[in-house]
C-alpha cells in the first residue's frame, strides 16, 4: 500500500482524505486507500461499474481531475471509483479505467 500510495504522488496525484468507498456506495470495490486526485492522461469512458460491459456515464478529456475514492483490481486490469473534480461532468461519481486517469503507466 505504502509503494502504490508514493507511486501515486510521483504521478502528479495529491493525497488527501474522504469517505471510505463504502460510505459512497461502491459495492465493488477490492481495495481502498488513501484517496489522490489524479489528472486524466488521455480520453477515457467514465462508466456505472468496473469494466467494458457497463454502460457509459460520459467521457472524460485528457486533463481532467478525477478524485479517486477506491478501486477494483483483478489480475493486472484495475478500474478507479472516484468523482470527476473538473471538466464537464464535474461532480459525477463512476469507474475509469486506471491506465487512462494515471494510476498506472
């Protein structure tokens, strides 16, 4: 946790603190830690749950603050839960992709 946590202020995350995923209702969720604003690396699909088969919320545009409130990892494919901060669906809670909002390269 301490390395992923330190990987993600070396990302351009900030850490801060929130409510835990279960306070906002994120059922699917496998791990949660300290929650990190990350900015979007490239275009990616904010959806209803962690995968490809759920439907899209929107999209977000490379550069947008996505607040990271935890996350759902199988194998090496994670997906974020977390609440867009800025851009057009600010304010909007749903999944993105990890190696599109910067947790992973």
């Amino acid at each position: 946790m301490t390395t992923l946590v330190a990987t993600a202020v070396l990302a351009g995350g900030a850490v801060a603190t929130a409510p835990t995923a279960s306070a906002v209702g994120a059922s699917k969720c496998n791990v949660d830690w300290s929650n990190v604003t990350f900015d979007v690396l490239q275009k990616a699909a904010l959806r209803t749950g962690p995968g490809t088969k759920y439907s899209s919320k929107g999209t977000l545009s490379k550069g947008t603050k996505f607040y990271y409130l935890c996350e759902y990892t199988k194998g090496s494919t994670t997906w974020i839960y977390g609440k867009v901060s800025s851009g057009a669906h600010k304010g909007t809670k749903g999944w993105a992709y990890g190696k599109k909002i910067g947790l992973l390269k």
